[in-house]
C-alpha cells in the first residue's frame, strides 16, 4: 500500500488480543512497582509485566517479566484476576488490546533495580499509592490491595 505524501498510514489491528502477565509482588505490606519506559503506558507506574512467550506458563512468564525488568527474584503464589486492557491512539482508535493476566508473587531475593524496559523500580506501601500522586497504570491501587488481601490469608 502506497501512503500518499502528507498522510499516515492506518495502524493495523491485530486480529486477537495479545495476552500477556502482571508479576504482582507484596512483601510486607509493600509492592513492587515500575516506571515503564516504552508505549503503553509509559512514565506511568505499574506492575512488572509483558506478554507470555510461545510454551511458557503464566506463572514462568510473571516470574521472568519479574526478573527482567527489577532484578528481583520471586516465587508464584497463583493467578489472582484477569483485566482487558486498551491501547488507543490520541484520536480514540484501537491499537492494541491486551489480557493482562495477574499473578500473585512473594518476594525471594534481590533488590530492585530498574532493567529491561523500566525507568524506574521501587517499593510503595500500599496505603501510600492512593495519597501519593503518582502517575499509575489503571487499576494498580485496586489490584495491589486485592493482592495483599488475599497474601494475608496465605
């Protein structure tokens, strides 16, 4: 397809949505957050994630994303909830869409330190995420106190 000069090219949908984890690791009252560097969604804070490689488990995938992007070790503890989440464009059209599956991790080792596609990698206490002002991805205050509900049940 030839774009004319001066006009873009139409952003082509995938056919399906892309599934992908969030490693949502609680320790202490805390969680571990990063900055993400790199569309959707970046500067803002959220939970390690990406999508699942071909023939890994969700669980191995959370783990690995969790690894890559904080330098943090951690163990799997189950799936704790499955979100959509839409990437549009500034006009309002779907670019991607994504089943963002969420996994409950308990710390094991490591401190963290920003990699792969992150900025930026810290500890918030839970309570502080909501007062704090912090430009985070959708959900994320929610999702962490569900986590830390159902870790202190553990």
């Amino acid at each position: 397809m030839t774009v004319p000069p001066g006009e873009r090219a139409p952003v082509q949908v995938p056919a399906r949505p892309a599934v992908a984890v969030l490693a949502v690791l609680v320790d202490r009252g805390r969680v571990l957050l990063v900055r993400r560097a790199n569309p959707p969604d970046a500067g803002r804070w959220g939970f390690p994630g990406g999508r699942i490689e071909v023939g890994e488990t969700i669980e191995a995938a959370a783990l690995r994303e969790l690894r890559e992007e904080t330098a943090v070790t951690g163990r799997a503890a189950g799936v704790i909830t499955a979100l959509d989440a839409f990437d549009r464009g500034e006009d309002g059209a779907l670019r991607h869409h994504f089943v963002l599956v969420a996994v409950l991790c308990a710390w094991e080792a490591g401190i963290p330190a920003a990699g792969d596609d992150a900025l930026e990698a810290r500890w918030f206490d839970v309570a502080e995420l909501r007062d704090a002002g912090l430009a985070m991805s959708a959900d994320v205050d929610t999702l962490a106190l569900r986590a830390l509900e159902i870790a202190a049940r553990r």
